[in-house]
C-alpha cells in the first residue's frame, strides 16, 4: 500500500460578514417622516368640537347646580323659633294642661326627626278653633323629604294624614304641605313647613286645609326668624 501523504493544511474559514455602523443611533419610535396620522375629516372635527362643547357645558352646569344649592343651605340653616303671645287671631295659651301638650308634641316630634331644638305651643282661636303647633331647628339636607315624614307623626288606629299636597310657602321658602286627619272622630287640618334650617307642623281643629294653608303661613312669619 502506498504510505499516505503529507496532510494538507485546513483551509481557513470564511471570513465573517463585517458588522456595519450606523453613523446615527438607531430610534426606538418611528420617524414623523414614517407614519403621519390621518387627517380628521371635517364631520369627524365637527362631532368632536360639539362633544367636547357638551362636556363643558355639563361641568358648568353641574357647578352652577352645586353653587346654588350651596347658597340656598346657607342662606336658611340658621334658624330661630320664637312663640309670640298673640299672632292674628290667636293668643298663647299658658295654662298648665296646655303646656303639657306642648311638652308632648315636643317630645313626640323629637322622635320622629332628629333636631336640635324644638317648641311646642296651644295657641286659642275664636270659636275654640284653637292651633297646636311643633317644631324644632337643625340642619335639613332634604327639607322636602324630611317634611313629608314628619307627617308620619300623625298616624294612629285612627288613620293617617290623607290628601296631602304642596301649598305656598310664602317668602320664607322651602317646603309647605297640608292634609286632613281624624283625632277623637273629628276632622282636623295639619300643615307643615320645612326648609334647611327647620321644621314645623301645626295641627287646626275645626278648619279644612284650604283654611289652614293661610294660617300656617301667618304662623310660620311670626315664629320662624333667620340669623
């Protein structure tokens, strides 16, 4: 066998591919000059101004709403319930027995609404057509709701308070409502007021709603004073 000969050199690799350099740094984001966003068209400009002007018509609004609620709080929180001795018709009465019902529905509308200070009073009117009046002060945040409640007071195995509605409250403002329910098998009128600073009801004896609507308005200007 022939001896084998000398073994050829390895041919040296490939060489590898020189790694190029860029003379800038590469981007991690596209150039502006890549991708450009579409124009809006001018439906698409037109919808997105009117939304955007509802918006801002919404918060101004909302604002407004907050303000004014804001101001009319503070404008009836601060309340003060005086009892005059006479009020039209009607002359405080004094006696023991009836300050003993004052102390009652004093007592009776404490518990049915939490208030800081209450009073309570029998007022006499002509014809024995006398008005019981309760009420108290606090701060209301839904006056209306509150008053409507307070009707709740009234009921008994007897009945409820029924026909209740809105009536004027007059300049002081706020909510005033009356009814009519039965007390001993007899008719009587209730009216009610409320704002945010307080609460009243008075009972009438004798007299329709239509007559005590009136009544609790010259009730409530003699009585309710603001600070």
């Amino acid at each position: 066998m022939p001896e084998p000969g000398p073994t050829s050199p390895a041919s040296p690799t490939d060489p590898e591919p020189a790694i190029e350099i860029q003379e800038a740094p590469f981007s991690l984001v596209d150039s502006d000059e890549d991708e450009q966003p579409a124009p809006l068209s001018p439906s698409r400009r037109r919808t997105r101004t009117i939304l955007l002007a509802s918006l801002l018509a919404v918060g101004v609004a909302g604002v407004g709403a907050l303000g004014w609620f804001y101001w009319k709080v503070q404008s009836e929180r601060d309340v003060t319930l005086n009892l005059p001795a006479t009020i039209g018709e009607f002359s405080l009465d004094t006696t023991p027995s009836a300050q003993e019902t004052a102390d009652y529905l004093r007592t009776a509308l404490s518990a049915e609404i939490d208030l800081d200070e209450t009073v309570g009073a029998v007022y006499s009117g002509a014809a024995d057509k006398d008005a019981l009046f309760l009420g108290g002060t606090t701060l209301l945040w839904s006056p209306g709701k509150d008053l409507k409640t307070s009707f709740d007071l009234f009921t008994d195995e007897q009945g409820s308070v029924t026909g209740l509605h809105d009536v004027d409250a007059g300049p002081l403002g706020g909510s005033m409502m009356c009814g009519s329910t039965v007390s001993d098998g007899k008719d009587l009128a209730v009216c009610g007021w409320a704002d945010h600073g307080s609460l009243a009801l008075a009972m009438f004896p004798g007299r329709t709603d239509s007559e005590a609507a009136p009544l609790m308005l010259q009730l409530r200007k003699a009585i309710q004073t603001r600070d």
